[in-house]
C-alpha cells in the first residue's frame, strides 16, 4: 500500500492513511453545526423552554384535555354518585387507586394493613360523601394518610367515586369486615344534618 | 532519547521451542521485557475472577431470590451490590487491563518500565486496597454513594496505585526509544490521567469529626458527582484502556493495518472532549441544572461519531488472512459487536426523549454491564491469551479457550442482551406509557417488577455462566503458569530497535497545487491527512496537558452551575435539617444499601409525577450528605414516599415485605425490628452535622453522662428526651394502624421516620436552622 507509514516499530503495526468515509464527514458535520441551534435554543432564557416549565405546560393540557368535560368537580354525595356509575371516568379513579392505595387496601381492595373496601362495612365512612373527606383528610389521625396535597380535587372524587363502586364486590381473600354498615349509598341520606362521620 | 539504560537490555531472541508444531504461533522473534508486573497483575487476575465472578453470580441472584439469603442481612442484596460492583470494576476487569498494559506499554516504548518497583507499587496498593474494602463492605461499612462505596482507607490505596502509575507510564512513556508514540499509548496516558482525577475528586472527603470522614459535597452536588464518577470510570477506567488494547493486539495478531490513521487520530481526541462532558448523562431531566444536562447529552450524542471512526478501524484490523484459534476471534468479534452496539444505544437514548426510557432503569445497568463485562472484560481476556503466549511461553491450549471463551461469551450474552436491555427496555416503556388522556397503563408499580422477573433470572442464570467462564480463566492461568516454558538460557542480540528515527512520510499531493488557490487553503488541503499528528504523538507532555485541560475545561462548565443550585438552595427556604432520630434512620436507609434499589429523584415528566408525587428540586436534597439518588428503580421511588403510607405499612413491610406487596423482590429487614438504636451513635451522627455547619439544639450535643442513681431515677439526657419523643411518635402511628405497642426504640423506628419525612419536610424553623 502506498499511503502506508510506520508508526510502531516494535510490534510492526503499519498504519496506512485511507480517507474518512464521506457519509461520516457529512452526518458529524451536521450534527456539529445543529449542537450550537439546539443549546441557544434552549439556554438563551426564552420563556417556556426549561424542563420544568415545559413539563408544567404538558400537565396543564393534560389536566384540560382530561377534565375539560366534566370542569371542577365538587366532593358532593350527588356528584360522586354520578360518577360511579360512568364507567369511562371510573377508570381514571381506578388508576389513581392502583397508583396510590393498593399497598395498603389491596389489589382489588381486599384489605391488607388498611380495611377490606369490597365489603358491606366501613370504619369512618357513614354515607357516600364522607369516603372523599376520608381520602382527602385522612382517619383516624392519619393511620389513613391524608390525600389532599397529593391529589386534584377531581382525582379525589373519581377515586371516591371508584372506592364506592367497589362496596359489595366481596374481592377473594378479603380482610374480615371492621366497622359498621352505612346505607346503600343511592338510598337517600337519613339525616343530613347529623353524621360528621369519624 | 533514552539516558538511562533499562533494568535488561532490549534483545531479539528466537524461542526455545521453534519448530515445535504446538508453538507454531510463536515462530517470530520475542524481544525480553520485564515479565515481573505482567505475571504478577495474571495473579492477581486468577484471584479476581473467582471472586468477581462468583459475586456477580451470587449478587445478580439473590436479587431475584431474596428468601435465599433470609437471615443474613449482610448478603442482601444492597449490601452486596457495592462488593460485585468494586469486585468487577476495580477488581478483575482493571487486573486484566493493567496486566495487559503492562506488556502493551513496554513493547510500543521498546523499553522497560521506567521503575518496576512503581509498576509493583501500583499493582499490590490498587488491589490490596479494593480487596480491603470489599472486606470493609462485608462489614457494612460503605460510604452509600452509589459507584464510590469504598472507605477511605481502601480509597486513599486506590489513588497511591493508581498516582504511582501515572508517574511510571509518563516517564517510561517520555524515554521510550521509539520516536513516535503508537495509538495505543495515547489511550493508556488519558486513561491514567483522568482516572486518577476522577477517582481523587469523586472520593474527595472532608473530617467531619474526630476519626470520621464525610464526603465532601452535599445535596445536588454530591448527587452530580455520584453519577458523574460513575460514568467517568466506566469510560475513562474500562473503555479507554480496551480501546488501546484492542488497537495494539487486534492488528499485532491479525496482521492486518490499521486502516485509516486520521479515524484513530478523531476517535481518541473526539472521544476524550465528548466523554469529559458526558459524565452527568444518567441525570438528564434531573434536578441538576438544565445546562449542565444539555452538554451532557450533547456529549454523549456525538461520541457516536469518534466511536464510529473507531469501529471502522476495528472492522479493518480484524479481517486477518493468519490462522488464529477461534477462541481469541471468538472474543474479538464480540467486543467489536459490543463496542458498534454500545457506540449506537448510548448516544441515541442520551437525547432528552428517550433519557426517561433509559436512566433509572435496568436499562442503564445493561449498559454499564456491556463496557465493563463485554467490551472491557472480553477484550481482557483475549488479551491474557496474549499475554500467556507471551510472558509464559506456551500457547493456551484450545481446549481451555473455548471453554473460557464459549462460557463468557454465552454468559455475557445471556446476562446483558438477553437479559438485562429487555428488562430495563420493558421497565421504561412500562412506567412511562400513558393513555391519550394521562392515565397510567400499568399504575401498580409491582406490576413492572413482577413483568422483569423472568429476565432478572435470565440475567442471573447469565452471570453463573459467565462465573464458570471467570473460574475457568483462573484454572488455566494456574495450569499455564505451571507449564511455562522457562527463559531461554540463549539470548540472541540482534541489531536494537532503539531509536529509530522518524521518517516524516510526503504528503500526496494536493489537487489545489496548481490551481491559484491562498497558501493557508493548501495547508487546511494538507491539514486532512493529519500528519502534524505524527509530529505531536512524539510529545507524551502534549497529551497529558491537553487531558487534564479538556478534562478540567469539561467539568468546571458542568460543575459551576451544580455548585451555584446548591448555594442557592441553601439560601432560598430549604426545609428543617434532619431531626436526630431521622439522621439515624437515614443512616440506616444508607448501611442496608436501599439506593441500590431505590432511587429519590422525581423527574418533570408527567407519568412520573402522576405515579411519585411533585417533581424534585434542588432544596429537596439541601442537607443530604451523600445524596442517595440511587441508580435504577428495581422497586419504586422514595423521594415523595412520606406521608403516603402509615407507620405499620413500613412496619410490615420491612419486616415480610412480600406479605404486603406480594410478588415484590424486596428482602426481610427484620433484623431491624428487633435490634435497639443507640443514642450514642446518634449524638456521633450530629457532631458530623454540626462540623458541617448546621445548627442544634446545644443541649443535645453537651456530654451530660448522667449517674447511676439519675437513671435509677429515670432521668434522661436532652437528646435521649428528643430521640424519645419523636420515636414514641412514629411508635403511637404504627399502634393506631393496628401494629405492635412499645417500639420507640427499634432502627426500624428510626428508619420509618426518616421515610415518612421524604419529600414531606417540616419548615425549616422547626427543629434547627442552618
């Protein structure tokens, strides 16, 4: 080979000076010249382009996108009642309930160190409204953590919404009940003004 | 050149057993060369690869199979994580490096080692000191910092070893008697230039109080460096010195030429300035400044191009017309294909859109794996074929080849392609996977471990293999040291190879030469050919200074911008230091290696604020010391875990974690159910903080040793009162839940109380102030 040249001596490596592949030259070419748009793109200050301010933009469509039919929703008996019977918005509460609350009530919400949720009786819920004031207050001096920082108010009535659902499942492999039995949550409240629940 | 003589002259000799068909390879002429540091670092290779092979084996499968080990916390699997880890990094596949380098060093200098006692020196202080800390890990007393475990002790060995080969490689480098320095050379000198910064600067540690030691970065900082000097030593320590290796042995066995100078010539500089930078890569997306992730994703994107150049040379040198025994090509075309593999993943999954898929998950351990045990390890063996050819004077027979070979190379596979890149591929896709409207696909993160187990066995089933591979290298190093051919008594002196001159080669010439073109657009036309490389690479100087500038240049951009978010974290509103029963659970959080596991990073990305809680800033991290951002998420983030679970879930949990989780991989911490804290080690922990600056409460840190009759009485010192109150706290919570009563005084109370303090600080005028 004529372009070849010594280099090493001792172990007789040759050396020999073929080009670079064109494609090689090309391509490292382009992304050098892209390097320097992406960082003054990036890092010049512009508003809106940092990881956090990007990812604050995305939750913010997320949110709207998912909630934008059904607006801020009010922990109220009526409200959560409704929605436990649409399926399509029962999902979300069951994701928030997979995410957050199977480690205590279980997979299906049989029970483990918190109370079985598939069975007929609760220890603080005496009426549908009071499993979203439980979710988002916490019981029994947050042996049931509180979730109000945690959780949008929306996610706490779909969550709430989906507990609900689940009363009467009888989910296999259940915690013994605990508690008492509140009325089936569509029967009309017996005396709105007594139960502060606990 | 050379003004002093070497320990033995240089001198060409044919080999005893010309002629003898077994030595059929050995047929050219050997030159002599100290053999001292080569046979010694094989010794040290056989020793390392029992132990870093059955450690991996036993570390990947405890991990699957935590109920192995019930009752031996020391063996779980955060505690001996760190062991395989320094094992094999530190251990056996540097061993095999350094042996390697050794030989490869004095036949491109056509010298000896400027000083064999220094090549001694760095040999047994490198290795006496990883095997002592690997010993200091078995007892527990790891520095938590995920990469950089060691003691102090054991660390300060490291960095004589590997100072003492510094000094040896540039002096041996600087009186070599070849005039220009070979490829290889370049490779070995900004290897041990930059380990030896690394290694200093990533251990750095500050006296926080008498006879203890605290590493001397908090909070972003240290969370920065932890990953960073991970990074950095996979590269600078496994990477760099293969590469060398590769380009000395590949074309010295094949016979084929390097092909193209100027691909070697941009592999090694472009490699060197991408990977300075690409050492806070793993943090993209992280609470470290958006900057500092910028350059190191851009670092790592375009390394794709050097490792490129690098790969086309490798393809050319290993096309070969000579016989070799299959084993070696075996190894050699599995480290190229490693190499090509690794050069395309890493830097396609550096970009800020598939960081998430890939960082803190199993997927960034497949990859560390993939440097260190295929590139770095197989290129380590075929170079001790090389080496037994050389220094032991019998070729490895083939029968033990390809059982080493065939079971490295089945075992790495299995253990990094088959097992580990799916695992950490599937963990990705699983977490990050939303539907159109943001729900989580797979929101139960038991799901994603019950989903990787199979390939964790695989994996696991992978390293056992690769150990019988490991123990069969081992064997054959004893069996071929027991066979060696003796020196040859008749030493032929042919004419030296010493000094040769350099003869500048004519560069072609240029089609701009009779064209009326400027002076300065012939040379850039001349530039191409990068024949003022030839002059540099007489220069050793030039490459040191020109590392530690790139090197220095590098890190001070990423460093600045992390230093300044801690300084401003601590002035802006960081929450309360830890309270002192919180330090102590941290400090327990930090002996059973939970970060080995855990990791306490949320990034903006919605799945994961959705599945962990509020994206983590700087402040989160103000007084953590170190920071245990851990590495990969075998289970989930802990980082907003507080307050999301009551006192007897963490109870249950650590005591028979697979009764509340089931399917979960999470050993038994019963151990610390039963085992009471000592305040004593408490008060220790909150001099160290005090050293640090942080304000207490005076009271807690005065020694008021009370009498006999006080405690008779029931008295008790400040600090023992405010341990008291807070442990009786957390005990009142796992009571309420319906746990057991009276266990104010357990490690596990401790530990709950520092987990149900992450992410859920009080205010920083609650306990005491900065």
């Amino acid at each position: 080979m004529s372009d070849t040249f010594p280099v090493s001596d001792a172990d007789s490596i040759s050396v020999a000076d073929q080009p670079m592949p064109k494609w090689w030259t090309r391509l490292f070419t382009l992304f050098v010249l892209i390097c320097p748009f992406y960082l003054l793109y990036f890092h010049t200050g512009a508003p809106g382009r940092s990881e956090i301010e990007r990812y604050e933009r995305v939750a913010f469509e997320i949110t709207k996108k998912r909630f934008a039919e059904i607006g801020e929703l009010q922990p109220t008996r009526a409200t959560i009642l409704e929605y436990t019977k649409k399926p399509n918005w029962l999902k979300v509460g069951k994701m928030v309930f997979k995410t957050h609350c199977v480690s205590c009530h279980g997979r299906n919400g049989e029970g483990g160190v918190g109370p079985n949720l598939t069975d007929d009786a609760y220890k603080h819920v005496h009426d549908i409204e009071d499993i979203a004031r439980v979710i988002s207050e916490g019981a029994n001096n947050n042996a049931m953590p509180a979730w109000k920082d945690k959780l949008s108010t929306n996610e706490l009535v779909l969550v709430a919404a989906y507990v609900a659902s689940l009363r009467g499942t009888h989910a296999p492999g259940g915690k013994a009940a605990e508690g008492s039995v509140p009325p089936p949550w569509d029967a009309a409240p017996a005396d709105p003004g007594a139960g502060d629940g606990g | 050149m050379a003004t002093t003589e070497p320990a033995t002259p240089l001198h060409h000799t044919t080999h005893p057993s010309d002629g003898h068909p077994q030595f059929a390879q050995l047929t050219r002429p050997v030159i002599w060369y100290d053999e001292g540091p080569v046979r010694l670092g094989m010794w040290i290779c056989a020793f390392w690869a029992v132990v870093s092979g059955v450690l991996t084996a036993a570390t990947l499968s405890v991990m699957v199979n935590p109920q192995w080990v019930e009752g031996y916390p020391q063996l779980a699997f955060g505690r001996i994580r760190p062991l395989y880890w320094h094992a094999a990094v530190y251990g056996l596949v540097s061993a095999m490096l350094q042996a390697g380098m050794y030989l490869s060093l004095q036949r491109l200098c056509g010298r000896t080692m400027w000083r064999k006692s220094l090549a001694y020196l760095h040999l047994v202080s490198w290795h006496a000191g990883v095997a002592w800390g690997c010993w200091m890990l078995y007892q527990g007393h790891g520095e938590a910092r995920i990469g950089a475990e060691l003691p102090i002790g054991p660390d300060c060995l490291i960095a004589v070893g590997s100072l003492a080969f510094l000094l040896n490689l540039s002096m041996t480098a600087m009186r070599r008697r070849i005039t220009g320095m070979y490829i290889s050379m370049w490779f070995y000198l900004t290897s041990a230039v930059a380990f030896a910064a690394i290694h200093l600067i990533g251990n750095w540690a500050t006296f926080a109080a008498p006879g203890q030691t605290l590493t001397a970065y908090a909070g972003v900082v240290d969370g920065m460096v932890q990953s960073w000097h991970r990074q950095q030593v996979v590269f600078f320590l496994i990477l760099f010195p293969a590469l060398g290796l590769a380009y000395h042995i590949i074309p010295h066995l094949t016979g084929s030429p390097v092909r193209r100078y100027r691909a070697a010539v941009l592999q090694y500089w472009l490699m060197l300035i991408c990977g300075a930078f690409a050492g806070a890569r793993l943090l993209n997306l992280t609470a470290i400044s958006d900057w500092v992730s910028s350059l190191a994703m851009w670092g790592s994107v375009l390394m794709l191009f050097p490792a490129w150049a690098g790969s086309l040379n490798l393809k050319g040198m290993l096309k070969t017309d000579r016989s070799l025994p299959g084993h070696c090509m075996l190894l050699l075309m599995v480290v190229f294909a490693g190499f090509v593999w690794w050069t395309l993943e890493s830097s396609v999954t550096a970009t800020r859109w598939l960081t998430p898929y890939t960082a803190m998950t199993d997927w960034a351990v497949a990859r560390d794996w993939l440097v260190i045990f295929v590139v770095g390890g197989l290129m380590g063996t075929a170079t001790i074929f090389w080496l037994v050819q050389h220094v032991y004077r019998i070729a490895a027979p083939r029968g033990w080849g390809m059982v080493v070979s065939g079971l490295l190379v089945l075992g790495l596979l299995l253990q990094v392609v088959v097992g580990a890149y799916p695992a950490g591929g599937l963990q990705g896709l699983m977490e990050m996977r939303t539907d159109a409207m943001g729900v989580l696909v797979y929101p139960d993160f038991l799901d994603i471990v019950r989903a990787r187990q199979v390939w964790w066995k695989l994996s696991a089933g992978g390293a056992a293999l690769a150990a019988g591979g490991w123990v069969a290298l081992a064997m054959m190093l004893v069996f071929l040291r027991w066979r060696a051919a003796p020196k040859p008594a008749v030493v032929v002196q042919l004419s030296p190879p010493v000094d040769v001159r350099w003869v500048e080669p004519t560069p072609p010439p240029s089609p701009l030469a009779d064209k009326p073109v400027l002076g300065l657009a012939m040379t850039l036309d001349q530039a191409k050919h990068f024949l003022f490389h030839l002059r540099w690479q007489r220069h050793p100087a030039l490459f040191l200074t020109a590392t530690s500038l790139i090197l220095g240049v590098a890190w001070g951009v990423e460093f600045l911008p992390v230093v300044a978010q801690q300084r401003a974290a601590l002035r802006i509103a960081p929450p309360a230091p830890y309270t002192p029963l919180e330090l102590l659970g941290r400090q327990i959080y930090q002996q059973e290696g939970c970060a080995s596991c855990h990791t306490q990073m949320v990034r903006p990305i919605y799945a994961e604020v959705t599945r962990y809680g509020e994206v983590s800033r700087p402040e989160d991290f103000v007084w953590d010391r170190p920071a245990q951002w851990g590495l990969r998420r075998v289970g989930p983030d802990l980082a907003k875990v507080g307050g999301t679970k009551n006192g007897f879930w963490h109870w249950q949990h650590l005591e028979n974690p697979s009764q509340v989780s089931p399917g979960t991989v999470m050993p038994s911490f019963a151990h610390l159910l039963d085992e009471r804290f000592d305040v004593e080690d408490i008060r220790r922990l909150l001099l160290t903080q005090v050293a640090l600056g942080i304000t207490y409460d005076e009271a807690w840190l005065v020694e008021n040793e009370l009498t006999a009759e006080d405690r008779a009485y029931g008295e008790m010192t400040e600090l023992e009162q405010a341990v008291l109150r807070q442990g009786e706290e957390v005990a009142a919570d796992i009571v309420r839940s319906g746990g057991p009563a009276n266990m104010f005084d357990r490690k596990a109370t401790a530990l709950i109380a520092y987990l149900q303090r992450l992410g859920n600080p009080p205010p920083a005028s609650a306990t005491g102030t900065p």
